[in-house]
DNA sequence: CAGTGAGCGAGCTTCCGCTTGACTT
C-alpha cells in the first residue's frame, strides 16, 4: 500500500501523473466534483443566512466509497485538483466528505503535467483557500436561486418545463436580439464598378490588370453616368504604392477557438469536437481540452521549437508566449496542443486524425515566424472624372507560419483573390476593356451558428469551456432555439456593362437570406425572453455575469462576505419574482391579424399547448374554431394574413393510386402523402405539399416501398431480422435484440434467432419504453 | 408515428460547472 494518496479531478491526468511521482504515491480521481446542491428543492435554506444543502448524488456515490477507503489507508492525503474556483471547492469537499484532517491534508497544485512541475508542487503544498471557496459556493447559490426560482415563473406565466438561467436565457437573448435585428433590416443596394484595363510598360510588355472603383453609385442612373463619363475618359497610372506588411499567428486553441474552427475547417457540431477531443486526451495524445488557457508550458515551446527547427529551418521558429484576454479567464490548463509535437499524425478515426492534425498545425504554427507581406496598390486616373480605380495585389515574400496553417473568418463578406500585380509605372495610358456596373445589396447581420455563439460567450465571460456544448445543447432541448437550414430567395441584379463605346443593361440573379445549421430562435424563446427582459431586466443584461464575477473575485480575495453578497442580491431578486407572479398575465405571443376575406372570421396566431398555432374565428358554444400548425420556418412575430391563411389548404386531396386516394398535409414528422392508411415523408427541400402533384406523390410511394424490402433481411413469422440504423437486429414482439458479433445476420435461421431471443440477446430496448 | 387546440387539478419540471461513461433501432 502507498503512503501517499494523491487526488485529481480527472482520470487521465491521475495516469499521467503517476508514471512522475513513483511507488510511494498512489495517484486517483475524483471525476469532478462529488457533491452539490440536492437536487429535487432549492438546497439553499434562505431563513439560515443561505446556508448551503450538499449531498452526494447518486452517481458520485461509489466514487466517493472508493476515495474515502483509500484515503483511509494512505498515511498522506494530497488533493490536486485544479487551481481555480472550482478545483479549490472540489479539495474543500473532498476533505469535508472523505472525514479528512484539514490541518493534515495537503493541497497541492500544478500547471503543467511536467516531473519538474510535479515535483515542485510536492514541495511546497498549502491548505485549502476558504476564501476561494466561498467565492464558488457564492456562484452555486447564486445560480441556483436564479435557476430555481426563475424557472417556476415561466411554469405559471408561460408553459411547464421551461427553464432560464443566469447563461442560458442570456444565450437565448444573443439570438432573439439579432433575430430582431434581421427582421427589422431592410436590404439597401449600390451599384459597384470594376473594369478590366490593359497598356504596355516601359519594358515594352503587354500587361492585363483588373481594378475596382471604390466609389459605389446609388442609383442605377448615377452608375450610368458614370460609365458614359468612363467611356470619354483616358486612364492613366497615377500612383503605385508598395507597402511592406507582416501577419503573425493566432494563438494555440482554447476550448472556445477549438469549437470555432473545427466548425469552420471540418464542420463539427461544439459537441462533436468535444468529444473527438476527449478521445485523444483520453488516449494521451493531446492535452486537456477544457481550458481557457493560451498558455504554453516550457516544455512544450522547447520542443516545439526543435521539431520547426528541424521540419522547417531555424528561419521558420519563433517562441512565443501568448497571454490569455477572454474574460473571466482562470487559466488552470494548458492551451490545447499535441503531447507530443512530434507526431504530426496519430492513429484513429477518421474525425480524431483531422481534428489532431488541426490541433497540432495550429500549436505549431503558434510558434513559427511572422510572414512578411507586400501589398501593392495602383490607382488608375480617370481624365473626365475625378473618381479613381484601385488594383490592390499582395505577394508573400516570406510564409513563416503560413506554411501549415490559416485561420478561417465567419463572415462570408471575404476578402476578394489578392492576386499578384503585374509591372505598371506611374503615367502610364491603359486601355479599358469591359466595365462593369453591378448592384449590390447589404446583408443583413449574420445569425449566430454554434461556434460564433461560444465566441460571443467567451467575450461576455458567460459560461466556462466545460459547459460550452451543454449551454448550446440545453437552448435546443428546451425548444427556444434550433439549428435549421433555409434554402433562401432568388433576388435579381441589375448590371450595367461598357463595351465598345455603348452602356448595355442586363439582370442577373442570386440567392440570398440562404442559411445552412445556423440557430434560429423559435416562439417560445421570444416569448420567455421578452417576458424575461421585461420583469428581470438585471439577470437579462449581457454584463450581469460580468458584473457578479467581480463580486465574486472580492470574495476570493477576502473583501467581501459571501453571504452578504448573496444577501443584497436575493432581496430585490426575491422581490420582483413575487411581483411578476403576483401581476403578470399568461404569456401567449397572440397576435390579431386581420379577417378572413371568404368566411368574415377573424384570424389571429398565438402559441398553443402544442405549439404556435393559427386560429381562424373565436371560440363560442355554438362555434368551434379552426386550426393551424405554423410552419418551422415561420414565426408568430412575422406571419402575415396571407401565410396564415394558406396554412388551412392542407390536408389536400391530389388524386387516386391504386383506387385509394393520395392526401398530403404536414404532420408531427414533416409533410407527409397519406395513401391506403400509410404514411410516406415527403422529400426536404424537394417536395413542397403545396405544388405537389399526384405523379411525384406516386412515386415516394414506390421509392418508400422500395426501401421498406431493403430493409428486411429475413422474415420467420413473428420474428424479423432487419436492418436499421446500427446494423442488422432482431425484432420480435415489439423488442429489438442484438445480433452477436460474428454470426452472419442473413443466414440466422428461425432456431437461431429464437436462441438469441431467449437467452443471449437480452432486450436492447422497447418501443413502449420511450421516456414521457 | 402523421393528434391535439377548453378547463380542472395532482404531481412534475428547473440552475451552472467539474468530470466520465452508457447506450443508441
């Protein structure tokens, strides 16, 4: 038995870091934390100067079994959880739950897994921080008299199982708010010039060059005059100015730049990465993947300097310690990068090897050399008009770290081809050739994907990079926001061209408003958050966090008593939320729209139990109103009269197949043929249940049938073997079983199957289990 | 699997941050 016990929060590191210290430390984890607030009430005894109610949860329990048996046995208990607010509740709990000596028990920490680190730690240990301590246990209370106070006002105001909360209704605020901005944007345009020029140089070669007008016409007229004034101009060089420029790298990821451009550059959902991350981590093949940190250890420049140096050359090195400026970062990792720089690949699924090849390009690149630029710009006057064109062209002289690595940008408003200039000289005539006046609309601001959403977290200081993926996965389960994909509009262009001396007008065509997995925010978010900012306008603001994060660094640094925090905060808090319950009306996001022109009945949308719903005529005893479900793709703030009422053309009957007839609507599932008693989905973004006709109808059905025989392998009666979604199974009776590995699922016999039935093949699950 | 849309009332829902699996029809 070891006489040293050392505890840190994860497992992984607890491997690593025992391979450091030797036989005398026995090195285990805490998973996290292991106690917290109960679960099924408030856990905070508001009368009792707010005094906290722990327990262990059920999932902790063995956990904690196990902790407190070897902690028994070891003569020395070292707890190493990490250096931050949390990391020091975790050692408090730990001590208070384990039965621990407080005055014995020694708290260590390290910011590096290096033996040096490690060592040092073991050298100097401290006790707990209460101080840091009740700044966490603020934070808890704090989140959870927000959360479990404000959540039952939304169950009475607006529906049951909502929730809000100190980051996900801030969240949610982010989206309904640009939402709103975008509804409220109206699309301005401006006719932009570019032309295409050529002359000779004073070296006597023929030279070609393309070149914009920045000056923007808003009015078609005005962008034709200009192009007459083009058409009697003589062009000229008049300048050419080369200036020398440098780019330097981004810094190695944190959780939120490594969501970012796994998005951009591999198309990962926030939750993907995380946990395609977690597997190398767990593999040690990369650091820990929660961390706010751009920090590098010591260990890892020299080592990274040694694999550039040798890779690339001496030129191409360049160390570089990049400081940490989120807000309210704790900086108790690393930055994300290879364990080994080294290994420029690693073995594993497809996704691991992309996402490391990122992490390790990025990590690298961190600590190569600027690249040098030189960027040209020629402008080109016009005789008849005071208006210039601009050719602008950049060449790399040096790459540095652009070598292996380019960070992508979210916005597609992208800067254009900077394309190598050819030789001009100043004075220079160039001939015209095509100019070109096109409009050009503005783009409303962008809706927020998941990955600009952590972004925009992470400057607000609102949520930690562990709870990152939860925030955006919490927003959807409760339905206030979704990720949707719209398929845009054609939008027509006028384009105005110069050629030989004429003006020529001609239209052309784009897509706008196109979206693909972007968050959209749905009714039910607008609704709880405008009922939100109108009564807790506080908690709503996008500096609250901001704001209790400083009290809580007073806490920390032992200027202010945790209570007395809490304190001031929950009495007005407490306050209003027994005014709104108290004054409020139910929330319905109802709207009047206007009469039915064929029927006289008026015609409103709110949100119903099931949904947002369009109602035609009041609802009296002698007259029950009709129905209609939204479309996902509208919004109760934005529907019109007409888009109300086309929603009552479905169900609509399009024709007989087979002597039934064909009917199509939009149910739970999306628009749907239903034909004979079956259902058929209708194909997203090809079929529409509007315009369908009854010889596309027809054939879904066939392609349906189709599929459906694909699907079984096998049939003895009652018993099927099918093949679904993760492979061939067996279904009998409602249960689905697993066919065990080896066995061929096509040549299973009756006998066979009925064996796996009885024995082996125990239920994987049931169709009457779905949980309510 | 492709409905429902009223109202009653019991009993339930809910927060944020720290960590991994279990399990998928």
């Amino acid at each position: 038995m070891a006489e040293n016990l050392v505890i840190v929060e994860s497992p992984a590191k607890a491997k690593t870091i025992e391979k450091f210290l030797g036989k005398d430390f026995s090195v285990v984890s805490s998973f996290g934390h292991i106690r917290d607030l109960v679960k099924n009430n408030l856990g905070v005894e508001v009368e009792k100067g707010f005094a906290p109610v722990y327990e262990v949860p059920e999932d902790k329990k063995k956990v904690v079994a196990d902790l407190r048996k070897l902690a028994g046995q070891a003569k020395t208990v070292w707890i190493a959880s990490d250096e931050d607010r949390e990391g020091e509740a975790i050692a408090w709990h730990l001590i208070a739950v384990l039965g621990l000596d407080p005055e014995t028990t020694r708290r260590i920490v390290f910011h590096e897994i290096t033996k040096e680190a490690i060592t040092r730690a073991v050298e100097s240990p401290r006790q707990v921080d209460m101080n840091l301590v009740n700044a966490q246990q603020a934070r808890r209370i704090l989140d959870r008299l927000v959360g479990f106070e404000l959540s039952p006002v939304l169950w009475k105001k607006v529906q049951p199982s909502l929730s809000a909360g100190r980051v996900q209704s801030v969240a949610v605020r982010l989206l309904v708010d640009r939402e709103r901005e975008i509804i409220n944007f109206t699309a301005d345009s401006a006719f932009r010039v570019t032309g295409s020029f050529s002359g000779k140089n004073s070296e006597g070669t023929d030279v070609q060059l393309k070149a914009e007008c920045p000056k923007k016409f808003s009015t078609e007229e005005e962008a034709r005059l200009f192009l007459e004034k083009c058409d009697e101009s003589e062009f000229t060089v008049d300048n050419i100015v080369v200036k020398p420029g440098t780019r330097s790298p981004a810094p190695p990821f944190t959780t939120s730049t490594l969501q970012q451009e796994a998005y951009r550059k591999l198309g990962f959902s926030v939750a993907q990465t995380m946990s395609v991350a977690q597997k190398l981590y767990e593999a040690g093949k990369i650091t820990y993947m929660r961390t706010d940190s751009t920090n590098l250890s010591s260990l890892a420049l020299n080592t990274a300097r040694e694999v550039i140096t040798t890779e690339y050359g001496a030129g191409y090195s360049r160390t570089r310690q990049f400081k940490t400026h989120s807000r309210g970062a704790q900086e108790a990792h690393e930055a994300i990068r290879p364990t080994y720089f080294d290994r420029k690949e690693v073995p594993g699924s497809n996704n691991e090897k992309k996402l490391y090849e990122l992490i390790w390009r990025r990590a690298i690149a961190s600590q190569m050399a600027d690249a040098r630029t030189e960027k040209t710009t020629i402008s080109i006057g016009m005789s008849a008009s005071p208006v210039s064109f601009t050719a602008t062209g950049e060449v790399i002289l040096f790459d540095g770290f652009l070598k292996i690595y380019t960070e992508s940008y979210d916005s597609n408003t992208g800067e254009d081809e900077k394309a190598i200039l050819p030789r001009v000289d100043r004075g220079m005539k160039l001939t015209p050739g095509t100019i070109t006046a096109l409009q050009r609309f503005t783009t409303p601001p962008p809706r927020y994907t998941e990955a600009s959403l952590v972004k925009k977290l992470e400057e607000l200081g609102i949520g930690r990079p562990s709870t990152y993926a939860p925030i955006i996965s919490t927003i959807q389960s409760r339905g206030y926001v979704s990720r949707e994909d719209r398929p845009g509009e054609k939008r027509s262009m006028i384009q105005l061209t110069l050629s030989k001396g004429k003006v020529s007008r001609s239209e052309k065509s784009e897509i706008a408003g196109k979206e693909k997995s972007k968050l959209f925010p749905k009714d039910i978010g607008m609704i709880v958050n405008d009922f939100l900012i109108a009564n807790f306008p506080d908690i709503l603001d996008y500096n609250f966090t901001a704001e209790v994060e400083k009290e809580f660094d007073e806490i920390a640094s032992g200027e202010t008593k945790w209570d007395k925090m809490i304190s001031s905060f929950y009495g007005p808090f407490r306050k209003t939320v027994d005014e709104s319950l108290a004054t409020r009306a139910r929330q319905t996001g109802a709207r009047q729209l206007g009469t039915d022109p064929a029927s006289g009945q008026p015609v409103s949308v709110k949100m119903s139990r099931f949904g947002p719903v369009v109602q035609l005529g009041e609802a009296s005893p002698d007259n029950k109103p009709r129905f209609a479900n939204l479309r996902r793709d509208q919004l109760l703030e934005t529907i019109t009269l007409d888009e109300a009422l086309s929603l009552f053309d479905l169900p609509r009957t399009i024709g007989t197949f087979e002597n039934d007839e064909m009917t199509v609507g939009v149910g739970k599932y999306g628009p749907y043929v239903r034909h004979a008693g079956k259902f058929y989905s209708l194909r997203k973004g090809v079929d529409d249940p509007y315009t369908i006709t009854a010889e596309r109808a027809i054939e879904v059905i066939k392609e349906k049938r189709e599929g459906e025989k694909q699907k079984v392998i096998n049939e003895f009666g009652d018993i099927k073997v099918l093949n679904g979604r993760y492979g061939p199974y067996i279904s009998h009776d409602n249960t689905n079983y697993r066919i065990p590995k080896g066995s061929d699922p096509g040549k299973l016999t009756r006998e066979e199957c009925q064996a796996i039935i009885e024995k082996g093949g125990r239920p994987k699950s049931s169709r009457g289990r779905k949980k309510k």
